[in-house]
C-alpha cells in the first residue's frame, strides 16, 4: 500500500467525520472507504453508459462477475443490453452451435 499526501476541501473533511462516527472507523479508513465507494460508483456508471462491458467493469473492480452484478444491481444498474442485443447474441450463438454440429 502507498501512501499520499492531498489536499481535502472543508466539503470532504465533514463526510469523512460523518464516515467516522457512523462507520465507528478511524480517518484513515474512512477515506479508503470514500474512495472505494466513488470508484465503485464510477465504474458502475461507465457500464451503465456502455462504455465498459461487466467482464471490464469486474477486471476493474477486482471482484468475481456475480459480486460485480450484485454491486450493479444495488446500485440500481440492471444492465446496459438491450433485448435486441441479447436476441443477436442468441442468434449468432445458435447459428454457431448449428454449424458445429454439421460438421460432426
């Protein structure tokens, strides 16, 4: 772990107290837990946009798909495909296994 030195507006140094006495933790792990929380956040609205695929998004997260997904959906993100995507997912997966399946 490294450690860094940063400046913190007024603005932050109160939600950091109010981390701290809710969390009962310490300062120190009061803003590890702000900045986990604000990446996890922007992650999840980078997938909700569409700009990182779930496989992405867990890679940045470091978390297994179904923690990721669990993450998502508590956030209220309950996916960025929309049903013509996951029909056209289906259709090329099936035409694939057809043509498998000839060949053999």
């Amino acid at each position: 772990m490294k450690t860094k030195t940063i400046r913190l507006p007024d603005d932050i140094l109160k939600a950091l107290k109010v981390i701290e006495r809710e969390e009962k933790i310490e300062e120190a792990a009061a803003i590890r837990k702000m900045i986990k929380t604000g990446f996890e956040t922007y992650v999840a609205d980078l997938y909700r946009e569409g700009r990182l695929t779930l496989r992405e998004a867990s890679r940045l997260l470091d978390r297994p798909l179904t923690e990721t997904i669990d993450l998502f959906l508590q956030k209220g993100i309950k996916g960025n495909l929309e049903a013509s995507d996951v029909l056209t997912s289906i259709e090329r997966f099936a035409g694939k296994k057809s043509r498998s399946m000839m060949r053999t």
